[in-house]
C-alpha cells in the first residue's frame, strides 16, 4: 500500500510539479539504517525527499515523500531510512506560516 493517498499524493505532486528537480534534494551519506538513518537538512519542519535508493543494484526509482522534523521515514522500496534536521527558523515550508518578514 502507497504510503502517500488521495489528497496527500495530489499535495506532493503538485508540489513537485512546481518547482525545479534541482531544488529537492537527494539524501546524501551512507545509506540509512533504523540505528543510523539518513540525515536530511531542511529550513522548515518538513520538506520533499527524493530516495533514489543505494548503489549500484540497490538503486531503484526515485521515490518521493515528506519527511517531517521528529518523524522518521522509511523509504518503502529500499527500506533506508530518513530523519529531518531543521537547519533554519522551521516552521512550514510553504510561508504561511506566521512569518512575514518577506512576502514572495
């Protein structure tokens, strides 16, 4: 079963859809385990993740997901797993959170 439905799914690939491949990043590291998971960096509480798998044979189609701060996430296909560290001021990633010092 897809972890991400109906309306979650439509919110992440409208998303994707709107912004360039190259803003959303890849893990980068040792692959993620449940003991050592992958560390994403993120300004906000939660961002888009592509897990693009492992190396070599245990690479797989990007998968893409939210990963939110206090959450960890496994990645369904490869089971490598993800934690979100909030490097900037949090809060949602989509500015309508209570920040107004800049309006897009």
């Amino acid at each position: 079963m897809p972890i991400a439905t109906g309306h979650e799914r439509e919110e992440l690939e409208a998303e994707l859809q709107g912004r360039p491949i190259l803003d959303i990043d890849f893990p980068v590291g040792p692959f993620g385990t449940k003991e050592t998971p992958a560390v994403v960096k993120s300004y906000y509480d939660k961002r888009i993740v592509g897990c693009p798998g492992g190396e070599g044979e245990d690479e797989h189609d990007v998968v893409w997901f939210w990963l939110e701060k206090g959450k960890s996430h496994e990645c369904p296909v490869c089971s490598q797993y993800f934690v979100l560290e909030v490097v900037g001021p949090g809060g949602p990633p989509d500015g309508h959170g209570d920040d107004d010092h800049h309006h897009h």
